[in-house]
C-alpha cells in the first residue's frame, strides 16, 4: 500500500534538479509545516542531503532547514532531536564550497537563535573555533554571518564574551573593522563594542589597554574626516559605533563629536510625515471632509456681495445719507 501525503524526498530532489541557481530556491513551500514533514517522514531525507556529494544541493538543504526553523521553536526542537545540528556544524566547519559553508552557517544561526540547548550544543561543538575560521575567509559574505552570530552570542550570554577574547577574536575583528567592505566593518565594530561594553568588566579594561585597538579607532576617525559627503551618510552607524567604544574604553567622546560628524546637519531631525498626506485614517479624512463641507455650506448661505449703487435709501432723521449723497455727487433723495 502507498504511503499517503506528498513524497517529500521526491519532491525535493525535483527542486533540487530544476534550480540552476540564479533564481531563490523552489523549497516545495516555504510556509511548510516541519511537524507534518516530520510525521510523515520527509525530516530524516531532508537532512540527509545535507551530506550529499553535490555541493549545491549541501547548500540548498541548508536553506531550507534555516527557512523551517526561522522563529519556529517547535520547528527548532524536531531539528535539534533528529541531530540535525551536527551535519550543519560539519558544513560549516569544512565544507570545501564556501557557499555550502554560507549556507550552514545561516541554517545554523536560525536553528540556535533564542534556543538555549541549541547554543549549548552549538558550544559543546566546538562553534566557536570554526566562527574563528570563518573570519579568517576572503569571502566578506560569510564574514558578516559569522560576526553577526558572534555578536549574538555574546549579547546572549556574558560568559561568551570571555571565550571570544581567549580565543583571539578581539585582534581578528579590529582587523577586519578595516576592512573595505562596509556591512564587514560595521559588524566587526558591533563585536568590538560588545566587548568593549562587557559587563563583568574585564574585557573593556583589556581592550583600551591594546594600543592596536587605538591606532584602528584613529585610522577609522581619520578616513571618516576625508569621507564624502555620500559616503558620511552611508557611514552613519560606523561613525556612531567608532564613537561608542571610544568613550566605552576611554570615558571621553571622540574626535568626530568635535569635528561635527558624529551627527550630521538633518540626521537628529525625524524624517518628513509623507504618507499621512496620501493616506489619512479614515475618521481623520472623513472630520476634514465634513469640515471643508460644513464651510463651503456656509459661504454659500452668505448674501450676494452688490457692485455698483443700489437703490437710494429714504431719508434719515439726520441727514447723514443726503449728505453723502451730495458729495458722491449723485442725486439726492429730494431731487425731481
């Protein structure tokens, strides 16, 4: 007898087959539910093409693993129990195609994101030797994954901040806060400021100790100044994050306050309200309307505004209007 429900395995070898790479992923359905794919026996063959010999399909498993298990804790739990942390973490470590190794990571930071046992695992793993390794890459796509989930980790747990200076992390970033690259510097300059912002306090004190960490903030100081205008704009968070662990390691603001790039002309001021003017709430529009009618009602009740003379008025007990009359030089009332 057939097995009912969609044959998972079938079907993701097909979107496998029919991906050339140039467009996203055809994962069956993105919204899938992972319980149901577990029930029915689609989890198992869906991690195993994590080991497959084709480095594409490594790398589009791993995408669909960090798809299902984004924000998903139950998700994350029937990953995490069918291990399939380890073959990512494999990937990762060791995948001789750094786009499969892209991939794992990003399966990776979605499958332990706001799940402990999943960072536990990821520690026991030895994830942070090969987050070191992934920073020493030439392929800046993979360093920013790979700073971006070190920053998290240390947000996450004090303790992670320990770890990452005892093993070096500190001198790898602050070469890669230099980096030409401006999404790898800013992330480098996160991790900095993390470590900097340690609140057991050891690493701060470490870090403005470290004359390389001086001569980096100075050299980013300097190549903001000879900044263009553009480039100053697109720098706002690297010039706001320079800063910031300069006064974290030296209880002083920096240079940049005082040369007025820190915040530029306009920057502290809100950005202007465009949609209101398109698109009102639908009490507010229909108060204005009603406002605007009720007005026009009443410049339509007013009286006609007369050009010209009208007809001669009688004569009053005193005189006024015969006078005026005379001397508009028109006729008086008494004129025949």
């Amino acid at each position: 007898m057939e097995k009912e429900g969609p044959n998972w395995d079938g079907l993701l070898k097909w979107s496998i087959a029919n991906s050339d790479g140039t467009k996203p992923f055809y994962n069956v359905n993105l919204n899938l539910n992972l319980t149901d794919l577990h029930s029915i026996g689609g989890l198992v063959p869906l991690l195993n093409y994590l080991k497959n010999s084709h480095a594409n399909i490594r790398a589009k498993a791993a995408d669909v693993v960090s798809t299902i298990v984004q924000n998903n804790p139950r998700s994350q739990q029937l990953v995490m129990e069918a291990n399939g942390l380890e073959p990512l973490i494999a990937n990762f470590s060791s995948d001789p195609d750094v786009n499969a190794q892209t991939k794992a990571l990003g399966a990776i930071s979605s499958l332990i994101r706001n799940n402990k046992p999943g960072v536990a695992a990821f520690r026991l793993a030895n994830g942070y030797a090969a987050l070191r390794d992934a920073l020493s890459s030439e392929n800046v796509r993979f360093q920013r994954k790979a700073l971006n989930l070190i920053q998290y980790l240390m947000n996450e747990n004090i303790s992670d901040c320990n770890v990452v200076s005892e093993l070096g992390f500190p001198r790898i970033m602050m070469h890669l806060a230099s980096s030409e690259d401006l999404d790898v510097r800013e992330a480098a300059l996160r991790g900095l400021l993390e470590l900097s912002r340690d609140r057991t306090g050891q690493n701060c004190g470490l870090l403005g100790e470290d004359d390389k960490l001086k001569e980096l903030l100075e050299g980013r100081i300097k190549d903001i100044n000879a900044m263009s205008a553009e480039d100053l704009g697109a720098a706002k968070e690297e010039r706001q994050l320079v800063d910031a662990i300069w006064k974290a390691c030296y209880d002083e603001p920096s240079s940049l306050q005082g040369s007025g790039l820190l915040v530029l002309p306009g920057e502290d001021e809100l950005p202007p309200d465009v949609a209101s003017q398109h698109f009102e709430p639908p009490l507010r529009a229909f108060s204005a309307r009603s406002a605007v009618e009720a007005r026009a009602e009443a410049e339509n009740n007013k009286p006609p505004l007369l050009l010209g003379l009208g007809p001669a008025a009688p004569n009053s007990a005193n005189g006024q209007l015969d006078d005026a009359s005379a001397q508009d030089g028109g006729p008086s009332s008494s004129s025949t």
